[in-house]
C-alpha cells in the first residue's frame, strides 16, 4: 500500500535560513500558514528530532493538535520491530445490531 493512499500528501515548499539578530529565522508561504491555521502572532512550538531520512525540524501550532499528517512516517515494520509477543487475529462479537448501523 503507497503511503499517499493512506493520508493526504503535505505541502512542501524550499526556503532558505535566515539570520535575525543572534536568532535564525524561516520564512513560511502564506498558503501553508493558512492550510494550518496559523497567522503572524501566532504561537508556535518547535521539535527537533531524527527519523529515518535523518535530522528534521517540526513546527507546529501551539494549543490543540490539528494533523498527523506531518509526523515523520514509520514504517508497521519499524513500529513492530522489537515486538516480541504472541498475536493471534481473532473476531470480537459486539452483541446484536442495533440502530443505524444494521445491514440488511
């Protein structure tokens, strides 16, 4: 199964760092800062971290989270590498339909 298939494809968009005073600054497209609500005041929190593709910084809005689409992917391999214990698939019976959810 692609990755694209399973969540929307990002935006991307190339910048280049800045300097701003003794600080370092990013210029964000407009279009992107509205696809995530966000506007100039707006607080941010910044993560930096290290994934598969290697060293990543994530900003992100601060107060409630919107999207998962931008977390760096793993893979189910990666998730389960170290997993150890037994799984046996097995159905689970819910009782009887009732509502809107019966299927004739």
């Amino acid at each position: 199964m692609k990755d694209a298939a399973v969540r929307p494809r990002p935006m991307e968009a190339d910048t280049s760092l800045s300097s701003w005073g003794t600080s370092r600054a990013v210029r964000i497209p407009k279009k992107m800062c509205d696809k995530a609500g966000i506007g100039v005041g707006s607080r941010l929190t910044m993560t930096s971290g290290t994934d598969r593709d290697g060293e990543y910084i994530l900003i992100r809005p601060t107060g409630m989270h919107r999207s998962y689409g931008d977390a760096p992917f793993v893979s189910i391999d990666e998730l389960f590498a170290n997993h150890t214990g037994a799984y046996q698939p097995a159905e689970f019976d819910w009782g009887e339909d009732v509502g809107a959810e019966v299927i004739p």
